[in-house]
C-alpha cells in the first residue's frame, strides 16, 4: 500500500480517534492544576446543584407521595421502647412480698391440679404443642431406625435417674418451707398463685390505711398488677396466666378503686413529699435511700396503669383512672421510657374516646407537656397532630362536635410554647402551599382531590384557629400572610357552583382571621361570585335540606332544585354581614360598601323570585343606613386622615355599645342562620 497523500493526511491528523486521543494526553499533561479556591467553588456550586435537582423533583413529583402526616419527623425507633425496661428485663413485673403480713386463711387457698392456679397459660399450651409434635417424630424416627431407638432408651434411663434424685432434692425443700414455695428476686414471690378474696384484700387495705404496713401495701400493688392484666393474660374466668387470680368481679373493683384513689398519697408519705412537688424534686431524690425502696413500688403501679388504660374499652374505668393518674404525673419524670409510653396512650384516648375520656386524656398531656422537658412538649404536639389529621378524612354531622373539640384543645397545647409551636405550624403550613402548587399548576385529578377533601380543609381549619388565638402574644405575621394566600389559591382553584361549600369556608376563615388580626382582607369579590353563579332554568322540586358543614362540594341534583339558588342568596347575605360588621365602625366603611351595594342592586334588579328581592332589598337598607351615620360622625371630625392614633379611635364608644342598625340587623342574620343549620341538623337525625 503506498503512502497516503496531502489531503489524507491532514485529513487524519485532524479526525482519526488515535490522533485525537494523543492530543488530549498531551493537553492534560500541560494543563495549570486548579487552586484550592477554585476546588471550594465547584464544590459549592455542586452542591447548589443538587439542592436545586432536588427541590425541582420534589415539585414535580407525584402527589401522593405529599403526606399531610409524615411532615414531622419522628424517633420511631424508640416508639416501643416504652414497652420494655432495662430493669425488667428478667421480671414479670410482680414485687418481693413477705410472708409475715399476709393475711389470707387457709381456707381461702385454691389451688389447681399439682398446685397450680387454673389452667396452663398460653404460653405454655403453646410449649406443650411443640413438644407433642417433637415426639410425634422422635416415634416415626423409631419406627424407621431401630438402632436409633436402641440408643435413646440408654439415654432415657440416665434421664430418669436424674429426675428422681432431682424430685427428692425438692422434697426435701419443700418439707423444710412447710409447704412454701420459694421464689428468687426477680420472678412471682409467695401467695402468688393463690386466689385473691374479698376478705384478704380488706384486711390489706385496713393494714395499710390504719397501720401503713408497707408489706401489704406491696401485696397491694401484686393484686393490683393481676387485675390491671386482667384479660390479657387470662386463660380462666378471673384467673391470670402468671399472676395471682381474683375471685369476683367484687373483689376485682376494690383492688381498682382502692389502689387509685390511695396509691398516691401512700407514695408521698412514704417519700416525705408534699402534693404539689415539682419535677425536680423528684429528680433531687434519686440518691435517697427512701427513693431506693419506694423506686419499685412506684414503677409498678405507673406500668400496670399504663397497661390498663391500653386494655381496658369501659368509659367510665378510663376516666377515673386517668384522673388519678393525673395526680401522680410527677412521678413520671424519674421514668423517661414511660413517659413516652403515656404520650402514646394518652394521644390515643385522646382522639378516639368519648367525651369525658378525651377530656381526662387533654389534662394530662397538657401537663406532661407544660411540666417536662421540651422534647416532650414537641412529642405531644407531633403525635397530637398526626392523630388530628388522621381522624379528620371525613367530617360527619355526628363526629363535627368531636374534632371541634380536637381542634381547640390541641390549639390550647400550642399555645403553651408559642416559639416551638410556630416552627412546627410553618413546616405544616407551606406543606399545605406546596400541595396547593402542585394543584394550581397541573390541575391533575390526584391534586385537585387532595386539595378538595376534608383532611386538607381541616388542616387549614386547625391552622386559622391557632392564628387567630395566639396572634397576639407572638409574631405569627409571616404564617397569617401565607394562610391567607393558600385560602385564596383554595378559592381560584375551585370556582364552579358544586364548590360552594367550600368557597364559604374559605371566606368564613378569612373573616375569622380579619377579626383577630384586625387587619383587612379583601373578600367581597369572593362573595359576589356566588350571586353570579349560573342556575338551571328547569328548577325542579325543593331538594332535601342539605347540611353545608358536612360537605365540601355539592352534590349535581342539588343545583338544578329550588333550594340552591336561596342558599347562594342566604350565604352571600352571611358572609357579607359578617365582613361589614367588622369595619362598620371604621371611617372608610362607605367607600369599602360601595361597590357591593351596585353589585346588589344589579341582582335585585335581575332576580325574579320575590322573597330574594327582599331579602337582598333588606340588606342594602340596612347597609345604607350605616353609611349616612358613619358620613355624618366623620364630618363632625377636625383631624387628618393621615393621623392614625385618631382614625383607629374613631366611634369605638359606638362600637362598644353596639346600638347601632347594622350592628342589630348582623344579629338576627346570625340567629337565623343558627335556627336554620339545628333544623337541618334534626332532620338529618
């Protein structure tokens, strides 16, 4: 092959991958080496890369993945830990008695077949069963090699003779004891086993009340143990796998009552403490000798407490205890474990229970919260919040009174550490603005129904009402300013007529912020928008009345009945009450009524349904009344309107005694839509 040409060349030089790959070498090797200023630069911008990927994928990610729970992050490797102490680790959580104090007869003493208490437990049905089918093969083994079989009866025999010197040696011990068992430190101690009569837990009590023996006080809290397990680990009617067993539903009721009500004041007498000590003298007595001896006792009545209010369904039971357990709280700061153990509890009482029940449970994380360390104030309200939300997907008439209560009492937790509880609400409240993002600007299915759902009105619901309560005493400006945007967003993202449930709300949460904050918000323009709603003109039959509280959107048949063009009227009449009688008093109050009232009489005007016309007639009436009085009492005035002390004192006395028509006339709209939701209410019932 002859030489390559000029142009072949030159050709090559510039384009072959052998030649390219020579000049890169070559250019690597002459490269200047970056500076460690310049190393730090790139780190940093990769770095802000990164950060920018993320957010952009966090953004643009799936809306499901967006939790209204899982904002908050939380140590759930220690979310059991509660359960299990290092102290018991070898326990079965009963105390070392003393044989000398107890008082039972002789003739009280039931025992089973070989000296045991009832049936096996669970536990050891289980063991029997595993041993059953180990001998069931051991026996098919046999069959199959006899050599096998030959070799187990040798062992066998060896076996026996163990177990016989083995049985002598207890005999022997038993004779010695009289017929006593003996325990060790850490399992079941004397009389466990034997049946608790009515009888023997009297005498205890008279010992303990009248004399203050601390040995039947411990038999005391074993019997108290066996009936807070009760259930749980029994296998007969009032008998206990491995505790003692009670004999009556009598004798179980004293143990409750007596322990809860006397517990308490036992322990402080015995501690030398008086009712309302602190946290910290009950850390200051850890070196005390006392506190050694009385450690136990307290940790056991705490745990077996514990253990019945997660057991037990009775209302009643659960009240009483909780409220007893109120009083010993203090207690729990020398256990952290159980601490956690009673938030958890004390959460789940506290939204699922009744009444009273949820009330009991209120109190005391109200007081684990405001008397222990931050970190339990900031457990209280995660897991507080999370049960919230969890229990709000759906907002029946039945349970609204319920949440209400859930929403006020968990505002009220807040409002104990305003500078922990905002950081908290911020984390909330622009996850709510990045879902409501994600919604305005892919408008997907999956969005706008996480928006339009009970769980995220609540929320918002739960946010207005901490703003409006703690505004006041801490500066919750930045979270008032992006509330009001997502409200608004809530509003343009759902325009139509079917959303006209939630579009009240919206405007009812605006008008709620305005009020506490006194500040004005824009919200007539929302309101005129339900006026301009377009009805069917086939109106069909008067629908059924339809409770606007239980509802987010409307169902079809309900826009084409009589009954949806009245309540567009009666809303936009409610909701523009409420604003004007908030600024009514103001000096600008005539030019803020002006441009509803054109927007009113244009829909007078159009309206073909009389009792509509007077409805609306009405309301500019009175509207217009209040605009000549304020007219009249700001032309009497000499300052400035750039004097703002004396603007915002303007017809306060008027305002205070709230004499004035529109003040009278914003009452009666209320009443009436008061009367209106009860029947809607009786009805639905």
């Amino acid at each position: 092959m002859g030489k390559l040409g000029k142009k072949a060349r030159k050709f090559a030089k510039k384009n072959l991958q052998s030649v390219l790959k020579r000049k890169r070498k070559i250019k690597s090797t002459f490269k200047k080496k970056a500076s460690k200023k310049d190393q730090r630069d790139a780190a940093e911008n990769e770095e802000e890369n990164a950060e920018l990927s993320a957010r952009r994928n966090s953004e643009n990610g799936d809306i499901e993945d967006m939790s209204l729970e899982a904002i908050f992050s939380e140590d759930e490797s220690d979310e059991d830990e509660g359960d299990v102490d290092v102290d018991d680790s070898g326990s079965d959580g009963y105390l070392s008695e003393d044989s000398n104090c107890l008082p039972i007869a002789e003739s009280e003493i039931h025992l089973g077949e070989n000296g045991a208490a009832g049936k096996p437990s669970a536990q050891n049905q289980e063991i029997l069963l595993e041993l059953e089918n180990k001998k069931k093969k051991l026996s098919r083994l046999k069959a199959k090699d006899p050599g096998f079989s030959k070799f187990l009866e040798s062992h066998d025999k060896g076996l026996k003779s163990f177990r016989n010197e083995n049985a002598a040696t207890l005999d022997e011990d038993e004779r010695s004891d009289d017929g006593m068992q003996s325990m060790d430190e850490d399992g079941p101690h004397l009389y466990l086993n034997k049946l608790l009569t009515s009888s023997a837990i009297n005498s205890w009590c008279h010992l303990v009340k009248e004399q203050h023996n601390a040995s039947a006080f411990i038999s005391l809290l074993n019997a108290y143990r066996a009936a807070c397990h009760y259930g749980a680990e029994s296998t007969g009617i009032l008998g206990s796998g491995s505790g003692a067993p009670i004999l009556d539903c009598e004798t179980f009721c004293k143990i409750l009552m007596f322990v809860l009500r006397e517990a308490d004041d036992v322990f402080r007498e015995m501690l030398g403490i008086s009712s309302n000590c602190k946290r910290d003298t009950i850390l200051g007595l850890k070196n005390n000798s006392k506190w050694k001896t009385v450690r136990p006792l307290i940790k056991s009545y705490l745990r077996s407490t514990l253990f019945m209010l997660n057991q037990a369904t009775d209302s009643e039971i659960l009240a009483f205890s909780l409220n007893r357990l109120r009083t010993s709280i203090v207690f729990f700061a020398a256990f952290p474990l159980l601490i956690r153990r009673l938030i958890k509890i004390g959460v789940h009482l506290w939204a699922t229970g009744e009444e009273t029940v949820s009330f009991h449970s209120f109190l005391i994380l109200q007081d684990v919260a405001s008397g222990f360390s931050s970190d339990c104030f900031d457990l209280c309200l995660i897991k507080m919040y999370k049960a919230f939300i969890g229990h709000c997907k759906f907002a029946e008439p039945a349970l609204f009174k319920h949440l209400q209560f859930l929403r006020n009492s968990f505002v009220e937790l807040c409002s104990q550490d305003l500078l922990r509880s905002s950081n908290k609400a911020k984390v909330s409240i622009n996850n709510l603005s990045r879902i409501l993002q994600l919604g305005l600007q892919t408008k997907k299915k999956e969005a706008v129904k996480k928006i339009c759902s009970w769980q995220y009105a609540n929320c918002i619901d739960l946010w207005v009402t901490y703003i409006s309560h703690c505004i006041h005493d801490y500066d919750l400006q930045p979270l008032l300013y992006i509330i009001i945007q997502i409200i608004n967003g809530m509003a343009t993202l759902f325009p139509g007529p079917r959303y006209l449930p939630l579009r009240r709300k919206c405007i009812e949460w605006l008008n709620h912020l305005s009020s506490s904050s006194g500040i004005f918000i824009p919200v007539t323009s929302l309101v005129l928008d339900v006026l301009e709603y377009k009805v069917s003109k086939e109106v069909g039959k008067p629908g059924k009345d339809f409770n606007f509280s239980s509802a987010v959107k409307l169902p079809k048949h309900w826009l084409k009945s009589r009954n949806f063009r009245e309540d567009c009227v009666f809303s936009a009449i409610e909701l523009l009450s409420a604003h004007f009688a908030q600024w009514s008093y103001h000096i600008s109050f005539p030019e803020l009524a002006t441009i509803p009232l054109i927007h009113l009489r244009k829909f007078q005007e159009k309206s073909d349904v009389e009792s509509l016309r007077r409805v609306v007639k009405r309301f500019i009436d009175v509207v217009e009344q209040n605009i000549e009085f304020v007219k009249k009492k700001r032309d009497e005035v000499a300052f400035s309107p750039n004097d703002q002390q004396s603007v915002e004192a303007f017809l306060q006395l008027e305002k205070c005694s709230g004499n004035t028509p529109f003040t009278q006339y914003y009452r009666s709209v209320m009443e009436k839509a008061a009367s209106r939701s009860l029947i809607m209410n009786e009805n639905k019932r």
